[in-house]
C-alpha cells in the first residue's frame, strides 16, 4: 500500500511541471498568466475570511463548553462497536449541510488531535470523498424548477457513505491507528 | 438553513457553559477563535493564489478545454441519453473537470448550466431525468484529485507531511464515484424496463 504515499508525493509536482509545459509549448506568456490567476484568489479569499471566522467562532465556543465532549462520551458506546471515532459524527452529519459549517469543525478537529493523528488523517481523507449533498441538490434542482428528484438523494447517501468506510479503512490500513 | 446551525452551536455552547462553569473559557475562546480565523485564511491565501495561478495557466494554454474533450468517451458511458456534441455534454465536462482539480468554486457556474441544458432535454419538467440524477451523484462523489484548502489547513496546524494524505484521498473518492456510478446505472435500468 506504500505506493499510495508515492502518489501524494508526486501528484501535485506532476499537474504543475505538467501545465507549465503546456503552457510554454502553446507559447503564452505562462509568469503573467499565473500572476492573473493568483490574483483572483485573494478575491476568493476575502469572501470566505467573514464566514469563517464566523463558525470558527461558533465552533471554539461549543468546544470550550464541553458540549462536544459530553456528545461524545454519550456516543462512545455506539462507537466502541463499530471501531469508528465518534469525534467525526458531528462533521460526517454537518457534511451534508453545510461546507463552511463542517470546516469550522474540520479546523477544530485538527487543532484538538493534530492533522498527523489518526483521526486528523481519516478527516482530510474523508474531506476529499463527501460533499455537501443537501446544499447542492436543493441549488441545483431549484435552479430549474425541479421538484421531484426521485433517486437522487438515495445514491447521493450511498456514495457518501460508501467514501466515508472507504476512507477509513484505506486511512487505517495506510497510516494505523 | 446556517443560520439555525451557526445560533444553535452558539447557544447550545454558552447555556452549557452556564452548567459546566466554563464561561470564562467560551468567552476567551470566542475571541481567540476569531482571531484563529484571520490567520488560517492567510495561509490558505497562499496556497489558494499558488494554485489558481496555476490552473489560469492551463485554462489559457487551453489544457483545460483539450481535457474537457478527452473525458467525452466517459461521459457518454454515463450520460447515453445526452446527443453527442450537446451543450449538456460540454457543461458537464467542464464540472467534472473542475472538481478533479479541485477548483470546487469555478464548478457551480458550468454545473448550473448544464441542468439548465438537461431541462431542455427533459420530457416531465418537475421531475428529474435519469441523466439529472446520474450527474448529480456523480458530482456530489466528486472525484478529486487534489484538494488543496485540506493541504493548506494541515499545513496550518502543523502537519509534517501536510500532501501525505493526496493519495489516500484519491483512491477513497475513486471507491465512492465507483459506488456512485454502479448505483445510477441500475436505477436507470430499473426505470427503463
């Protein structure tokens, strides 16, 4: 499985030496283009810094309160079963809702266990693999006026859930425990 | 629908702290928190400006487009109702193109096009067509292959090898596309027979 790793180191050297090329073989003028580009995210930047800032202040409050931890000690039974952290349950059901909401506790989980812990690892795994299904259908069904949507919330489940095991086993058997 | 989320974490955490004695706490970590925020959205700023200055790079080049054309084969695969050369086809390309690369913001604008599009081509207009349903969960699955806001953060709170998890990351969203596509297409079976 160690071949995994060799992936994420070379994934991102690889798109880059790979569009750079392109772009001097189609002969454009690549540094300005790039300039252009990293222009823009201070746009994006500047639109996402309020909200998160928001929750992530929503979030500290709920974890200083010990609520979350009370959740989770009321949880821990469930999870013993399952072998699952119940420290992901409130990110798993936010998901689904809201993308900056589950940010807030994404950043709160890596700052509570480490990114380089277990479940700071099956986190940023998970991040990649589900989405926020409730907030994306109602946007882009309502945008033409559908409102039957048969089974698309069903598949949408299955895959997430079917990302969220996947996740955690590919974390456990690459990283451990 | 955030606003009940964003009230209610905040109101469940201050009347808890009332119970618990740790009022002094939430308010610190309020203010604390706040600050958090500032500073991880500059270190995501930087990674945020690497990498959309390079995807311009590959949009202009028109590496962007070349890809959009490659993966045609696959979306007929997954969309056989969709005339080849429609307009759905190159939307939905261009969706899938840029949650691949992780551009989760440059994908709503052609997604959203591209329903529009699939309601040109859809008999009942209330209810969704196979094909609406299929793209939809196909794009919320969403195969990735970087992401680079999770690198960013790992970085932020001290990660050692903040990339290690790219590959992880891939292999369990392809699982989840996979798990996806097998679902769509036995319930557009189901619905044709």
């Amino acid at each position: 499985m160690k071949w995994i790793l060799y992936i994420s180191d070379f994934m991102i050297p690889l798109i880059v030496s790979g569009v750079i090329i392109y772009g001097l073989l189609k002969g454009i003028n690549i540094f300005d283009v790039f300039i252009e580009g990293a222009k823009e995210s201070v746009k994006v930047i500047l639109t996402i810094m309020p909200t998160l800032i928001g929750l992530m202040m929503a979030v500290g409050i709920i974890r200083a309160s010990g609520s979350l931890n009370m959740f989770e000690l009321l949880l821990k039974p469930i999870s013993n079963l399952i072998t699952f952290p119940v420290e992901l349950i409130p990110l798993i059901v936010l998901r689904t809702i809201s993308s900056s909401a589950s940010l807030g506790l994404v950043l709160d989980l890596f700052k509570q266990y480490g990114p380089d812990s277990f479940i700071g690892r099956l986190v940023s795994v998970m991040m990649g693999c589900t989405e926020t299904i409730f907030y994306t259908m109602s946007v882009y069904f309502m945008s033409v006026g559908i409102k039957k949507t048969r089974y698309t919330l069903a598949g949408a489940l299955i895959a997430n859930l079917a990302g969220i095991i996947a996740s955690f086993y590919i974390t456990l058997f690459i990283f451990g425990k | 629908m955030l606003n009940y989320i964003w009230a209610f974490m905040i109101l469940l955490g201050i009347i808890v702290a009332a119970f618990t004695g740790k009022m002094g706490e939430v308010t610190n970590t309020a203010i604390a928190s706040s600050a958090e925020g500032v500073e991880v959205c500059f270190r995501l700023l930087g990674v945020l400006a690497f990498w959309m200055g390079i995807m311009k790079i590959a949009e202009k080049s028109g590496l962007i487009n070349l890809l959009t054309l490659k993966i045609r084969p696959i979306l007929r695969f997954l969309f056989p109702d969709i005339p080849d050369g429609h307009d759905a086809q190159k939307y939905i390309a261009t969706n899938i193109i840029a949650n691949v690369l992780g551009l989760g913001w440059g994908a709503t604008p052609p997604g959203l096009l591209a329903m529009k599009a699939l309601q040109e081509l859809n008999l009942k207009k209330d209810e969704a067509s196979n094909t609406m349903c299929m793209f939809l969960i196909v794009n919320i699955s969403s195969v990735q292959l970087i992401s680079v806001n999770i690198i960013a953060y790992r970085a932020q709170y001290g990660s050692r090898n903040p990339s290690e998890v790219i590959g992880p990351s891939i292999l369990a969203t392809t699982i989840s596309t996979i798990v996806a596509i097998i679902f769509g297409k036995l319930m557009e079976r189901r619905n044709k027979a």
